[in-house]
C-alpha cells in the first residue's frame, strides 16, 4: 500500500511539474516575441507594450506595411555584428507609427538591458540601430542611393527620389539605446539613420544613447527635427550629407569625455558636389556640450560645398570652433558662406577656442592654396553676426553639467525665427530656458548627464 502510494504520488507531482512547464513556456511565447525577417517584412502589426520584442538579424518595414508600437514598449535587439548584427529598417514606402509619451517612452535597446543599470553608460555597438529610408530629394545623380551598411544585394536598401512631402511615419518620445555595430561592408551604423525621409514625417523628442557612431546622421531629404537628444556617442553628435534641406531647433548635445569627433558636421553632396541639392539645414535654439578642451575637436564642421544656419545657439567645452572647407577651383563651403548660404549667428561659446577670436573660425584649403585672407574675412563676420564669447557659471559634478541657468547674456541678443509653421517661440539662446524639457524619458537626464 505504501509503495503504491508512492508511485501515485510521484506521477502526480510530475504531471504538476509538466504542468508548470508547459504553462510558463505558454508565458513565454505570450509575452516574448523574437521577432526575425525572412524578406516578407513584419507586416502591418502592433506591438504592444505588454510584450517584449527581441530583434534577430535585420528586420524590415517593407513598402507599404505600417509598424505601429504603443506607448511603453520596449524593443530589445540581439547582439551581433555584420552579417549577425540586428537593426530596425523602415524601408522606403514603409512605416513606422512610433509614438511614445514623457511617461511611456518607446526604448529600442540591446538584448538583456534591465533598464536599471544592466548595461553601462559607456558601452557602445552592441547592436545596430534604427534606419528609416523615404522617398525625398537627395544629392545623387540618380535621385537615389543605397543606404550604407546595407548589403547592395537587398533592394530594400535604396533611398531617395522626389517626393519632398514623403511620410515615412513618427517617431516621437523614442529613446535609442546602444547601438552601432558593424552592420557590414565597414559601417558602423548611427543610432538613428535618416536617408530621403520627407516633411511630412514627424520626429520630435527622441534620443540617441552611447552609439559606437553618430548619433543621428541625415541623408539627404527634408525631414524636420525637434526635441532631440543625442549623448555619449563616439563619433558625431549629428551628422549632415547627401544634400538634407530640413529645419531642426531644440537639440541638446553631449559628449562624453574623450569620446566623439564634431558636434555637428554638414557635408552638402557625396556623389555630386557641384549639383544641387546641396546641404543647407536650418537650426535653431541648440545645446551643446563637448567632450573637453584637452581633445583637437571642432564644434562644427562645413564640408563639400555645405551651408546651411546655425543661429541662438549655445556651444560648451570644445578645444576648437568652426571649421570651413575652402578651395578656389570648385565648389566649397567657404563660397556659400560668401553668397550668404552658410551662417553661424547669435550663438553663445563658453569654453570653446579658450574663449578667443583667433582661430575660432578655421578654414582648410582642399589643395594647400594660402587662407589667411578667408580667415580674417570669418574673424571680422564672428562679432558682426551677434556671435559672442561667455563665462557662465552652469552648476556641474562629476556626472555633467546643468544647462537651465538665468544667465541674462541667453536670453538677450538672439536672431528672430524663420517665419514658417515648425519653427516654436523661443526668446533665448540655446535648448532650454528654465525648463528641462528632457524630463525622465531620456537615459541622459535620468542619469545626470545634464539637469
């Protein structure tokens, strides 16, 4: 009696054990989605912020499916590189519906990030990124290009065209976490690459967290850009190429110590120099902090026959200012500066050039051709375009700095508004005014990083 008591007893824990198992593998399919691309693309989907997604390899928003993720969710990539590396691509006539909220964020990290410290605030390249490719005008002779890192095979890598007005979707309180891997060819990829995306996308309030290489770079196209942070990345803050024609204002850029090239570098053409489109982006109201004044950084650089705006701007911690390619038997961005397509006006520098005019503006000639007469022309242009030399005294610690101050020299002298609808009043120099706008839905403010 007693052994067969045993035995029933035995079967029926097993059964209970089989149970459980069965019912937490149910858990687990339910609630964890990997999500792979086997060349259908995701399809038109929600993702939902009661699941977590893992994206396996590179996966695709192919032309006419719409990806929509809900306020909160968390999209996590496997680690990898090359032809194992992960990313999100929007591919064009694809979209992405991606509106997060200050409370309910949208976070695209790496696979195993606990969101509490897992993963540290210098590790960079563990996946690839998020890439999003439209329809706009870019400065090709073909009207299009493929977008790098993308194998030329995969057809769903081409940008670009001419529809302006392209809608490649939203991406609003985004915060993209990590990335940067090698996706192949060389590339490591930027933790937010735009190419052809058009004005009728909406992207505001959306950071860029400790990628191995730009944070954002622009390919070309019209597409506006808000409320942008970008911290901690290893090469540019924002990078500019391929003829990008849109506005930005309310950008906060920080680097991290010893880590990162220039705060913003605009190119005007890659494939065709002397042809328009060229790059003249429009950018107001920006924050910047540099990685240090013992580093040969440049806060701005202007290459490839690329102009554009930078005005009411404030610009912190950088060895050296603004940098101008200069040639006289081509196109250049010295000559958009001289006919009026290339302004850097109304902005504040503290700690940049050891607060001196001489050498703030640089210009590097393509062919050893002498520049002395073009930089005295820019030293002369420095104080007529309302740009100014400061000491403020932003609180700081160890972690970073504070750039809400009542400062008065920010909030006079700036430069009026362009005079269309993107543009928000902004009656001072730099991103903020007394209000951090970054709030807890950025890694960078969470961590100290700026207040």
């Amino acid at each position: 009696m007693a052994k067969n008591q045993f035995i029933l007893l035995t079967v029926f824990f097993v059964l209970i054990a089989f149970s459980a198992c069965r019912k937490s593998d149910y858990w687990l399919e339910e609630t964890q989605k990997v999500i792979n691309d086997n060349g259908l693309g995701v399809g038109t989907v929600t993702w939902t912020k009661d699941k977590e997604y893992i994206l396996e390899g590179k996966v695709y928003v192919n032309d006419g499916q719409v990806l929509t993720i809900e306020p909160g969710t968390v999209i996590r990539a496997r680690q990898g590189s090359g032809t194992a590396s992960s990313a999100l691509i929007v591919a064009r006539g694809g979209k992405i519906i991606a509106e997060g909220t200050a409370v309910e964020p949208i976070i695209f990290t790496v696979e195993g990030d606990n969101l509490n410290g897992s993963v540290g605030a210098d590790e960079r390249g563990l996946w690839g990124g998020v890439i999003m490719l439209g329809s706009a005008s870019i400065n090709s002779p073909s009207g299009e290009a493929h977008i790098e890192g993308i194998p030329f095979s995969e057809p769903r890598g081409i940008y670009g065209g001419n529809n302006d007005q392209d809608n490649s979707g939203v991406l609003r309180y985004v915060s993209i976490r990590y990335g940067g891997t090698d996706l192949g060819q060389g590339n490591e990829i930027n933790g937010l690459t735009l190419g052809g995306v058009g004005s009728a996308t909406i992207i505001d309030h959306v950071e860029v967290f400790a990628n191995a290489d730009d944070g954002i770079e622009l390919f070309g196209g019209t597409v506006n850009l808000s409320y942008i942070v970008v911290a901690n990345c290893a090469d540019d803050a924002v990078d500019i190429d391929y003829g990008y024609q849109g506005s930005g204002q309310f950008w906060c850029l920080v680097q991290a110590s010893g880590y990162g090239d220039k705060l913003i570098e605009i190119d005007g053409g890659e494939a065709s120099i002397t042809s328009p489109p060229y790059s003249l982006p429009v950018i107001y109201n920006v924050s910047a902090v540099g990685r240090g004044t013992d580093y040969t950084n440049k806060l701005i650089s202007f290459n490839d026959n690329g102009g554009g705006i930078v005005a009411n701007s404030l610009f912190v911690n950088q060895k050296f200012g603004v940098e101008m390619e200069y040639s006289s038997v081509r196109h250049n961005s010295f000559t958009q500066w001289q006919i009026g397509n290339l302004e850097v006006k109304n902005c504040v520098f503290n700690r940049v050039n050891a607060n001196q005019l001489d050498g703030f503006f640089s210009v590097y000639a393509l062919n050893e051709e002498d520049v002395r007469e073009e930089e005295l022309l820019l030293a002369d242009y420095f104080s007529s375009a309302g740009n100014r030399f400061a000491v403020i005294d932003f609180n700081e610690n160890e972690n970073g700095i504070s750039l809400i101050t009542d400062d008065d020299i920010l909030f006079t002298n700036y430069a009026p508004l362009p005079e269309n609808d993107f543009f928000e009043t902004a009656n001072y120099i730099g991103a903020f005014d007394n209000y951090n706008w970054m709030g807890e839905w950025t890694l960078t403010s969470s961590l100290g990083l700026i207040w």
